[in-house]
C-alpha cells in the first residue's frame, strides 16, 4: 500500500478534482488515462509530453512500473520514479490503472463496489476514496506517533518520592 503523506492526498484530490472539472480523459492514452491524469498533476507535464516519454518504452502504466529500473534514464521510468517518489508502488500503479485496490473499493461512498477503469466518474469516486483511504491512515499514524512521544515523555521524567 502506498505510503501515506500529504503530498500523495492532495495530487489525489486535485486530480479528481481536474478530471470533475472536464480535464481530458481517455483510459488508452497515456497522457490522459488514470495515471496520466495524476501524472499531469505531480509533474506538471501536458498529456502529450506524457505521451512522448511513455512512448521511449513498451507496455501500459502497470507493465513499466513493474520493468522500473531506477539506473535507466529512459523518460518512461523517470514517470514511474515520480510517482514513486510520491509514495506509490507498482502495485498502487496497477490498481489506479484498474481501479481495483479493494482496501480503496471499500472506502468508497455508499460502501464498496466494483469500478469500471475507463468510466470518468469512477475513476473521480476511486482517487478520491484512496485520498480518504490514505489520509485516514495519515490520521492514524500521526495520533500513534504523538501517543508514543507522550508515554516516551512520561519514562524519561523522574520520579520523585515524597
């Protein structure tokens, strides 16, 4: 599962949020699928330079995640690390391609579901889910974090007898 951070939340949002807003979508285009919507938002790249770069390789999203080699120069892989670099994985990869992360599916409103991978509206509703997913998480491991600073404060104090 990907690595809960804000970055990864809001990149997320503001894709759902573009791709609501009639941002080109089109599940075989590289630059305009799933991930080359979110792509556009970590990168800042149009879907045509996004087109170009996965055109240095073969495969989908999901098939040049799983090839990645971090020594190779290829622009397709440089993708790959950005979204890496976000806190994703090839597997997370996979799953927005397909939408079928069923922790994500069973975030999503109304209770999970399954989601067709080239439906704009299902795509909106799993980027968002995952958002959620990942910032429950976030929530999570941040009340853990202080919980433990806390009992870590309360060992390291003296204790002082009367």
């Amino acid at each position: 599962m990907a690595c809960a951070n804000k970055k990864l939340i809001e990149s997320l949002r503001e894709t759902a949020s573009r791709l609501r807003n009639g941002a080109y979508y089109a599940w075989g285009h590289h630059g305009g699928c799933n991930c080359g919507n979110l792509l556009q938002v970590v990168t800042s790249l149009t879907k045509e330079e996004i087109l170009s770069y996965a055109h240095t390789t073969r495969g989908e999203w999901t098939e040049i995640a799983e090839e990645f080699c971090e020594t190779s120069l290829t622009p397709a892989y440089v993708m790959i690390s950005k979204l890496e670099a976000i806190g994703l994985t090839p597997t997370d990869i996979h799953n927005i391609e397909y939408l079928e992360d069923a922790e994500v599916l069973g975030k999503l409103s109304g209770g999970f579901r399954w989601l067709k991978r080239n439906d704009r509206a299902d795509v909106i509703d799993y980027f968002e889910a995952f958002a959620d997913l990942l910032e429950s998480k976030l929530r999570q491991h941040d009340g853990q974090q202080l919980l433990k600073n806390l009992i870590d404060e309360e060992v390291e104090k003296p204790t002082m007898y009367v």
